[in-house]
C-alpha cells in the first residue's frame, strides 16, 4: 500500500468514538466513518501537549479551545495528551513548553498568542518538537514552527487571485498606522509582486476624522483628477457673462475620473470603516469603477456595522465546512464553538492521524497533498507558513455576506 493511500485510510477512520465524520483527510478523497473502529493506542514517545491559557484573562478562549482538542483527543485510539497552562503570559508560555518537552511531548499544539508562540518556540525548536501555534502572525512561522490561524496573507492572495481573473490589477490600500496596518500593507505588496501586478499604492492613517480625510483624499489623488475641471471652471466663471454660465454649467455636468487603482484594501473595523466609507463617495470612489477590498475580521457584522459596504469582498473559511464539527462540539458542551476553537480542534485532529502513522516528522506534517479540517484545506509547508483554501465572500445590500468564489477543494489554485 503506498504511503498516500495509507494516510487517506487512517483519516477515513476518524474519530471512532465521536459524532464527527473524520476531521482531517486528504483533500478529494471521502470521509468515511467506521463506528467502532480504533486504532491501537500510540506509544507515550506520541504524546501531544497543549499550550494554552487556562487562566488569566484569557482563560475563557483557552477553556473552549481545550474542549475543542478534547473532542478528538479523547476518542479511542488518541495519542495520549496532556494540557499546560500558558497563564495567557510569555514567560508562562516558555514555562509551559519546558514541561511539555520534559514531560516527553512529541507535539506541541499551540500556544495561542504571537508574543507567546516568540518565547516558546525556541525552546521546542532546540528540543526537536514540531509545534502548531494557534496566531496568526507569519513572522513567527519558521521550520518546525507553523502558524494555524488564518494569516493577513493567506487572505490576501486569495482576493488577488479573483482580482487578477476578473482583470483588476491596479490595486491600493488604507491602513491604519500599527502592526495590523502593517501586516495588512506586506501582505497586499507580496501578493501583488508575487500575481505580476504593478506595485500597490499604499496610503497609511492615524485616527481621527481629519487625519483620515486627509488620507483619502491623497490615495484618491483627487486634486490631479479634479484640478484641470475646477482650473476651468474658475475660468468660466470669470467671464461673468452667459457664455461663461453656460460654460460652468457643462463642467458641472463633466464626470470625474476615476482614482488611479480598481481595488482598495481598507484594513479598517468600527468607527473608522464608517469614517472611510462616508469618505469614498466624497472623493468620487465608487463601487462600479473600485472594487472594495478588507479583512477576515469583517465576517462578524458588528465590526462593520454603519459603513456602507455593498460589493465588497473579504477571504474567510466557509462556514458551511465546519457544521459537523460545530454540531459535534455543540452536542458536547451545549454552546455553539468561536472560531479560535477550529485551530484547536484542526491541530489535534492532526496529531491522533499522524499519531497513528508516521509520527510527528516533518514529512509527515508537510504532506504535499494537504489536509481538510473544520475550515477547509489545508497543507503545511517546510518553512513553517500554511497554504489555506479560502471562500471570497460579497456584502449584500442589507449588510449580510454570502459566497461569492467557493473555497478550493485542493491546493492547486492560485491564491491558495
């Protein structure tokens, strides 16, 4: 038996003992499920260890993302595991992965923050300890080290991608002058060099509604646009006579051109996405000519809520990929999962196949053809990052969003 069909067949297996389907198979392969089947027990050197804060301010995220693990680490068959608390803190992350390491892990699942995943993985790197951090920040990502949550990158070539087929090139973006900002800005300019489009216009921005206009106004480059017209119209208007009144009336009716992109990323929430949005139309950028880009954040409402936003796009998992797990989880602890509790339950559900198998290696956990979990494909690469299938999603007209672009069911696509 070769060695993908091996895998495919340990992952059809899934959680014996539980109501979800098998969580993580490779991508175009079914996903059985035997009840009652289970794998012989993996042996202590395959033990996992949970990085997590179990207290502190924190303590509620890592309470349900522990339920999340639980959920597949508890089924027959599991590697053993066990859950150390991070206190929410780095030091209390570094403390933690050194029990864990002592402790005999052969996995390490998380910690949960950036600052966290920074002070504990050296630690797992010198002791030859893969670890799957559950942040989202990629300047953490590094060999032995891969980063779970879903990346400003990852959803940022995802649009690019549609951009591109649907022939918009001419991208920009308005950030907000911090580490967001920031990662947003990288993520733009590497998917734009990486697709062959020109260089995006950035415009950066500090809070308040002038520092804003002022922002806007310059990415529109509105002055260049609406100079030559109002140069002539002061013209016009100088003639004080009715050649002059008819002349004022026809540059009245003359169109602005349109702002020198055909995409804006607007790496905004709350009230400054509905500053940014009142400022668009202001400043003549409208949703036929640009097409309106922002974060995964804007899949909760409330953060978007008061902006006119209809047309615009944004890259998230499809809800739709994780019901069974969320069913699952719900059944269990009664309360519906938050999103962090995918990463938890994706990483753990990793760790029992890989358990079974051929063990934590780096092979193993870069397998080319990916995996599926809650929130889609998936495929760790060698480097530490994570490829991701991602849905595009469009606002409608009453503020509700639905799939625009399914996400990919295998990691061949562009934007993956």
């Amino acid at each position: 038996m070769s060695r993908r069909s091996w895998l495919v067949l340990l992952l059809s297996l899934g959680l014996a003992a539980c109501t979800v389907q098998s969580p993580l198979y490779a991508p175009g392969q079914p996903a059985g499920l035997y009840p009652g089947a289970a794998a012989a027990p993996a042996p202590a050197s395959r033990k996992v260890a949970l990085l997590l804060p179990l207290s502190g301010p924190l303590a509620p995220v890592g309470q349900d993302m522990l339920q999340a693990a639980e959920l597949v680490l508890s089924a027959p068959g599991s590697p053993p595991f066990h859950a150390y608390d991070t206190t929410g803190t780095p030091a209390g992350a570094a403390a933690a992965a050194g029990r864990a390491i002592a402790g005999g892990a052969g996995i390490i699942l998380g910690p949960l923050t950036a600052p966290d995943t920074a002070a504990a993985a050296p630690l797992a790197r010198q002791a030859g300890v893969s670890m799957l951090a559950f942040t989202n920040d990629d300047a953490e990502a590094r060999p032995g080290v891969w980063i779970l949550g879903v990346t400003p990158g990852q959803q940022v070539r995802r649009l690019v991608a549609l951009l591109q087929a649907k022939g918009k090139t001419r991208l920009a973006a308005l950030v907000p002058e911090n580490a967001f900002g920031s990662a947003m800005q990288a993520a733009l300019q590497s998917a734009a060099g990486a697709a062959g489009d020109p260089p995006p216009t950035i415009q950066s921005y500090t809070s308040g509604m002038a520092n804003l206009n002022q922002a806007v106004r310059i990415l529109s480059d509105y002055a260049n646009r609406r100079g030559p017209i109002e140069a002539q119209m002061r013209a016009a208007r100088a003639l004080d006579n009715a050649a002059g009144r008819a002349r004022m009336h026809q540059l009245n009716r003359l169109p602005i051109p349109p702002p020198p992109f055909d995409a804006l990323l607007l790496a905004a929430t709350g009230t400054p996405l509905q500053e940014i949005a009142a400022l668009l139309p202001y400043y003549d950028i409208y949703p036929n000519q640009v097409q309106i880009l922002g974060p995964i954040l804007w899949q909760d409402p409330t953060v978007r809520r008061g902006a006119p936003l209809t047309g615009a796009w944004y890259a998230a998992p499809d809800p739709a990929a994780r019901q069974q797990f969320a069913a699952a989880y719900a059944a269990k602890y009664g309360a519906p999962p938050p999103f962090l509790a995918d990463l938890a339950f994706d990483a753990a559900a990793l760790a029992r196949v890989l358990a079974q198998g051929p063990g934590y290696s780096v092979a193993a956990l870069t397998n080319p053809a990916g995996f599926t979990g809650a929130d889609g494909v998936l495929a760790l690469t060698p480097n530490g990052h994570v490829r991701r299938g991602l849905a595009v999603f469009a606002i409608g007209p009453g503020g509700q969003a639905s799939v625009l672009d399914p996400a990919p069911t295998n990691l061949t696509l562009p934007g993956t």
